[in-house]
C-alpha cells in the first residue's frame, strides 16, 4: 500500500546522460553560491506546483565522493520519505540517478546492496531465524496491512528447504492511513524486548484479527495474548508501549526506511537487494529459490 507522495519528483530527469564522472580533489571543486538551497526549493516548488501541494525544502547537502557533484536530500511537506536529487558541478542541471562509468556495474551493485545489509541489520530487530541462513530477508510492515498478513500467510507456507535456508528479518514501518498500527507497532515492539516469541505471538494476532481490533482495543489484545505466555509480563509492555520508549523503537525502524525511501507495506529486502513486488506465494517462492540457486550475497555475521 503506497503513502501519499509526490512520486512524479523520482521519475523525471533533467540532464539525459552523464557520461563520466571525473575523480577530483576536494579541494578543487568550486565552493557552493550562497542562497543554493532556496534557489533549488524555489525551482522545485514551482516545477511540482501542478503536481500536489506540497512545499519542498532541502534537508542537506553533500558531496558526491571523489567528484564536484553535490547530492541533494529534499522533503516535500506532506510526504514521509525524502527525495534524493544530483546537482552538477556548475549547479545548472538536476538528476535522479548519477551512473559512473569508471565502476563495474556488478562490483557497484554489490556494494550497494552490501551497505544497504549492513543499515538493515544495524539495530536489533525480531527474526525467525533458520539453521543456515544463505538468505536474510527484511520485512519492512504494518501490523494492520492487509497486504502484510497476506505476506505473512504466504512465508509460513513456504517449502521447509527454503524456510531452513531463509532468516526473515522484521522492520516496523506504520502507515499512518492505518489508525491503529502505531500503537499495534509499539506493543509489538517493546514484547520483542521481552523474547522473540512474544513478538511473533502478538504480531501474528494482531495481522489474523485485524477486522476484529480498534485504536481503542489494541492494549487490550496485546494483554491477551501475552498473558497466555508464561514467560511473558503484560504489565512491563503496556509501560513501554505507551511510553516514548515504544515509539523510539518504532521511530528507530521508520528511520531505516525513510534513509531507503521505503513509503509501502510490505517491502522486502533479500541480501541488501531491494525486491520486487510479490503478488502470490508462488512469486515469493521463487524469488527466494531464485537466491538459494546460487545467486546470493554474503551473508553478513549478524544476520547468523
């Protein structure tokens, strides 16, 4: 499920091609003109004013490793992820999308996907871990999706020679169309404070009975299901869900997928590669056999 979002921003391209891109010293990049940041919001708001009515800003500005082009992070009010934009060094032309043709595509691609693992295993997040896991998949969901449930329904059917070669890793990512799974994000949260289980217990309650629960009965449900845990302490999870400590750990995954630009329930990562949608428990099948058959990264330690 998509959040409102000026998506049009990611897809359109100034400059067509950029042909190379130069390694130079720091030093030998002209300094950035003073009002660059309000000159490029001015040019953005004026081009994306047909489109919605968000105003953008510009959040920060870096340069490019190695070269004289900066990398622009731009919020549009009223949208949950922030676009990512390229300046050229003489600040004339805007693109989406840098291609260096002085790095291998494939020795890029992995690289990328090696970094984009390690951000996703930064933090400790609930796992249903398999013996050998030559497959980490990242999970990023909403407790009250109805796409995540169904997920849900297709990863616990999967083949067990897959399930035993596959670590599937939980992201929170509420949306806030859903009225109910925020909180449904902190209770489940902070039970994984507990043990992994008490997070799976409350996190598959809450995804099976999602027609049946309310903003208003979501600590009730939560209680439920922990009380008929032995090891589980109710009481310590609603002091931590209804506190700033459940909303950091949630506000701690949407972090993650805001630096992603994750804005849609589920969305699957496998190796540090971003996936396609699946739509079947037969795409989600073969898109793991697909990994296992030899086409995977390296796993890195902290996803074993």
């Amino acid at each position: 499920m998509r959040l409102p979002l000026a998506r049009t921003l990611a897809t359109w391209t100034l400059a067509t091609l950029l042909c190379s891109v130069t390694l130079v010293a720091a030093e030998e990049c002209a300094p950035l003109s003073p009002g660059l940041s309000a000159h490029v919001a001015q040019y953005l708001a004026k081009r994306i004013k047909s489109q919605s009515g968000g105003v953008p800003s510009v959040v920060s500005v870096s340069r490019v490793p190695g070269t004289c082009y900066q990398k622009l992070t731009i919020q549009v009010s009223g949208t949950s992820s922030p676009m990512i934009l390229y300046l050229s060094p003489d600040e004339r032309f805007l693109t989406s999308t840098l291609y260096d043709l002085a790095t291998d595509p494939e020795e890029e691609a992995a690289r990328v996907a090696a970094d984009v693992q390690r951000l996703l295993l930064r933090d400790e997040s609930p796992q249903l871990k398999s013996p050998n896991p030559r497959v980490v998949l990242v999970e990023f969901g909403d407790l009250e999706c109805p796409y995540c449930k169904r997920f849900a329904e297709w990863y616990s059917s999967l083949p067990a020679e897959v399930l035993s070669e596959t670590t599937l890793v939980f992201k929170h990512l509420p949306l806030p169309v859903h009225p109910w799974a925020q909180l449904a994000a902190q209770y489940s949260a902070c039970a994984s404070r507990q043990s992994t289980e008490a997070f799976w217990q409350v996190a598959h309650y809450f995804l099976e009975h999602q027609d049946e629960i309310t903003p208003a009965s979501v600590g009730a449900t939560a209680d439920l299901v922990l009380s008929k845990m032995p090891n589980a302490n109710a009481k310590e999870v609603a002091s931590c869900a209804t506190t700033e400590m459940g909303s950091g750990l949630v506000a701690r995954d949407t972090a993650v997928a805001m630096e992603l630009a994750v804005n849609r329930t589920p969305t699957l990562f496998v190796n540090g590669h971003r996936a396609p949608s699946v739509h079947s428990k037969d795409d989600l099948r073969l898109l793991l056999e697909h990994e296992l058959q030899g086409h995977t990264a390296n796993v890195p330690a902290a996803a074993k």
